[in-house]
C-alpha cells in the first residue's frame, strides 16, 4: 500500500466552459480511518454532467465544491481498513467518496456492492445513480402508456441509453437525438432505437424538428430533456397533447454565465414553450435522483433482469488514471464520451 | 319578440393587439329552431380572456373562429321555442352560444342553472367555467397543503379572485398580484389576500420580484399562471423546491405574434426558466378547463356554500348590451375589468 494518496481539488470556479487549470492534483498522507470509520481504496470513479453544476457557486441541487475542496464524484471503492462492524476489509463499496484514490467515511449512506450481480462498474453506471434516473424520469415522471413515441436526447449517454432501452422494453417507439453519426448508428443497431437523430449534423433547431418531424409520425408523448439548447428547441412543439417533459439536464446550458443564470441573447424562447405548454396542456417535471432512493428496490428487482436477458446494454468509455479525470470530464462536456463515463483509478483485484 | 337577431363575427384576425375593426355587428331574421332543437335568447354574455386565441389562424385547444363566423363565447340564456322535450320555455341555460342576442341549438351539452341556487349570471362565472378553472388549477394541479404560500397572478379576475380565496379557505398563505392599488386593496379588503401587489407599480421584473420575496419569507408553493410576463418572470425564481405551477394563461403574452408564437426580442429567458425547473424540481402544468369537466360535480358540491357562507365573493363589471362586447373584451385584454366581465344582452324576466 502507497503511503501517498492523490485527490483533484476544485483550484478555481471557471467563466464559461471549465478549462484544465479550474482542476489541481494534490498529494497528501493516506490518512487513518477513527472510531467507526473506514478507510477506502477508489477502483472506479464516475463522471457525470451534473458535476459541472458544483463547480459553480450559485445555487444548485446541493453545496458547491468549494475552491480547494475535492471534487465530488460517485465511485465504487473497496474496504482496505474499517473501524466500523458492518463493513469487512474486501467489501465493494459505492458512495461520494470524490475524485480521490483514498478517502475516510464514516459508512453512513454507503451501499454494498455485490460483484456477483453484474461488473461492479455498472454500480455507478447502469445499475446505479444514472440507471436509477433514467428509471424514475421515464417510469414515475415520463408516466409512458404502450404505442406511445419517445423521444431522448444525450441518446447514448450514461442516463440516455438506459431511458431509451427502458422505453423500447415498456412498448415506445423510441426515438434519440445524440452527437455524430457513430453514437447515432449505435443506438439503432445496438440498442434498439426505432431512429435517432444526429444533431451536429441539423444546421439549426429547424432542421432538426422537420427530422424529428418525420421520424415521430404520430407526434412526441414524451421528451426525456437532457440537453436544453437546439434539441429542446427542436422537440417541444412537436409534443401531443397531455405530453410529459421530465427535465433531468440541460447539458448545452450548463456553460451559460452561471449555469444558465445569466443574460442569454435572444430571440426570448420562453413565450413560445410557455404556449406550448398551456395549449398542448403538458406536463414539465424537473427532477433530481436523489429525491426518489426509494425506488431503488424497484429498480433493482427489474433492471439487472433485463441486462442478464441481453435486452438492456450499456457501453463504457474509460480514462485510465485519477490524473485523466479532469480531462476526461471536459470531453464529457462536449460529448466525448460513449455510454457512461468512467475513470479506472485503480485496477479491480490489485 | 322582435324579428331580428344581432350578433358580432369576427371581421377580419388582429395582428397584435385586437381593435375594434376586428369585429362587425351583423343583424339577421331570428331563426326557427328546427327538429329537436331550442330557440334560446341571450341574457348573458361571458367575456375571457381565451377567446383572444379563437381570433387567431394558428393552432390553440380549439379552432379558431372562422373570419366571418360569430364570435365564440359562453353564455346564459332563456330557452324562448323548444321543439326538444328536454326543454321547456324559461328555462335558464349555459352553453357555448357566443356573441349574439340569439341562438338556435340541438341542446347537447347545454345545462339547466338553478336559479334558486344564486344569481344566474353566476353561471358563466364564479359557478361556472371560471370558477371550475380556478378550482381544478389550485386544487388538481397546485396541490396545495396547509401553510403553503400561493401566488397567484390576474388576481382580481374571475379566476384569480376564486383561486385565491379558495386557497385561503384550503390554508394557504396568499400573495395576489395585480394592475392597479384599487385591485390591491379590494384583494385584501374584501377578498382576504394576505397581500396583493401592483404589477404596474413595479417598474421592472426585479422590482417585482424585490416585493414578491418580501411578502413571501416563506418562499412560493404554488404559482397560478393567469398572466406570463413580468410576472412570471418576477416570480419563478422565488418558488420553493417542489413548488407547482398550473399554467391557466399568459395573458401578457397573448398578443405577439400569432399568440406568442413570433420572434420575440431577448434577452433569451428560456435557460434560466428551465434551469429553475431543474435544480428546484418544479412541476410545471398546462390545462384546460374542458379536460376537467369531470370536476364539475364536486365543485359545484363545495364551492357554492362557499359563497353562501360569505366566505367566497365576487364581482362583476357589466357592460349594457351586445354593442358594447367588443370593447368591453378590449378592455378586459388591458386589465380594465374589475372581477368577471359580462355583458347584459338582454334584461331577466324581460
């Protein structure tokens, strides 16, 4: 065991895009875990959009990551010391523990993995926190009735490709709009989408609604909101009558002066979905995951069914190294990645 | 009875805001009601703010009036021929029969008033479809629970009147907002609003907002959206995580462009909109009274001994005589009614 642990620090909030040095590597002593504490070893570590959202200090979901504090992250872990009787060294862990290689918790709120079940990656990944959203925003908010069309942006993504299988499973023509012709080719052929939709290759949000026009004939019941930006532009006035919107990201947005919160030049987008929102009667749900922990059984009882069944697939795109974290984050940004993100910041059985 | 007939169609669409060469009084001979139909005569005339959208081409919940055709509007009348053993004559009766002294009408969908339960013109107001919306938006879609604080828009018109003060019989905190310090004072005085403020006093959305938040300290639960606008604008960033909108109208907005449906200038107020959806998990909802129509029985169960007891008022501002609709509705556009609009077409017991 090193007696060195590493973690990456937020070293500045960015202006706009994040860049590079908004992120500083520090070294410090593996510390001791205290009195009913545990000591972790990270193996994988997640990134998500919504961590762009912490590096901001205006108000979010929850606190800011203060500058010089640990960037926050999901990770799977594993026991290598507990002072706590619920966990045994060799446990597979998954909780916050941060962009870290090390870290002391005190157990609560941590969830045993078991390695068993399916590869302990998809803990953070299709069997974690970006499954569990796309299970309650599809099933609880998005509320889908069989035959109904689909439609979902950030289509190959972590959360996306999970609502998009979710959706072909529960009897949707599904639809996604996803970056580039490679993504757009794998959610049809891999995952089973009806059509998807590449919006680099849509010159404006026009050209994308007469796309999206004419692969939903029967109209949009449901948008699966993560972008924001052209795709929402595109989609909203295509949504039927009773449409539901569960808003989970606005990826696009999120560079915006203060995570969307500044001046925006115009044309003011807002009266026309404000109309459309009234006459067509929809229903736009805003939703975080961590409100809805308990349907976490719910979810568990049906998804790891159907990955064993080969009907639900997941990809990963994996940056090798605590060090490749914040560059594989600001790709994430910008769509780099292929399914779910995924930082190996120590080998499995090492 | 006299020979003729007078009704007001519709001469030509506005572009903007409606004028009064928008409308053409037309007289023809009063007609027969055929087979199985009624021959009713106007007593009452309703105006809304919805049928500013009836005046458009583009797609709202229902077609638009045809250029030509008699403008669209709810009504209360005296059945005065009836060839339909439903009816007899003197009946008092609602239905959509629009701008004119008579009308001939198989008599589906057309309901009976008691008019031993209140005034009939109640009929088309507080106990009628103003009154039904008020009660499904705050009840179905604000789910309002005792303590919550209600913001509501318009709030001296005949829906904001009745959505507040049904909100202050369900235990809610309620904040109306208003054009004008006469409104403000009867919302407080007479309607019971823990206080009401005058939009037209506020020289921008930030003023609005300033004032909103300090008769808010609670934050906002519920906001019934009547109006769009600096309104809306002034007071989405103020919601309480979890808080719930019902979209009712946007009366503010009605005359862009094809009903909000133009390029409007910016700044873009779509993101920031949309990110408060998000990290608040609003629950934002159009609707349309005619979906509801199912709510008709419970609310006519509870909202009248509501008005019996005092608890639940509300005023009328009466214009004399068809001729007089169409500027009575042009007014009602700029705020110029006082609770719900009516036109006395003809005299009861006349």
């Amino acid at each position: 065991m090193p007696d060195e642990m590493r973690r990456i620090v937020l070293a500045s909030r960015p202006s706009g895009a994040p860049a590079l040095d908004n992120f500083r590597l520090e070294t410090a002593p593996i510390p001791e875990p205290g009195g009913g504490e545990i000591l972790v070893k990270v193996l994988w570590l997640s990134l998500d959009p919504y961590m762009r959202g912490r590096m901001d200090a205006s108000k979010s979901y929850a606190a800011a990551v203060e500058v010089g504090g640990t960037m926050e992250g999901g990770a799977v872990a594993e026991v290598i010391r507990s002072n706590n009787p619920k966990f045994i060294i060799g446990d597979i862990v998954n909780a916050q523990f941060g962009w870290t290689t090390h870290a002391v918790h005190t157990g609560q709120g941590v969830r045993k993995i078991d390695p068993a079940l399916a590869p302990i990656s998809t803990a953070v990944g299709v069997l974690g926190m970006p499954g569990l959203t796309a299970y309650v925003g599809l099933l609880d908010h998005g509320r889908p009735q069989p035959g109904e069309t689909l439609v979902v942006s950030a289509a190959t993504g972590a959360v996306g490709s999970v609502v998009g299988q979710l959706g072909k499973i529960h009897g949707l023509r599904v639809v996604g709009v996803a970056g580039g012709a490679e993504k757009c080719a794998y959610a049809v052929e891999e995952l089973g989408f009806d059509a998807c939709l590449d919006h680099r290759a849509a010159p404006d949000a026009k050209a994308l609604r007469a796309e999206l026009a004419a692969a939903c004939p029967g109209g949009v019941d449901i948008y699966y909101e993560n972008v924001g930006g052209k795709t929402l532009e595109a989609v909203y006035p295509l949504i039927n009558v009773g449409g539901r919107i569960p808003v989970c990201g606005m990826i696009s947005w999120y560079n915006l002066g203060g995570l969307g919160m500044g001046a925006v030049d115009g044309p003011d987008r807002l009266p026309k979905l404000w109309r459309t929102v009234l006459v067509n009667r929809l229903s736009v749900r805003g939703f975080i995951v961590t409100d809805h922990y308990d349907r976490f059984p719910a979810f568990l009882s049906e998804v790891p069914g159907h990955i064993r069944d080969g009907r639900l697939k997941y990809r990963e795109t994996i940056a090798e190294g605590l060090d490749a974290a914040p560059e594989a984050f600001l790709a994430l940004l910008k769509g780099g990645n292929f399914g779910k993100q995924l930082v190996r910041v120590a080998a499995e059985n090492a």
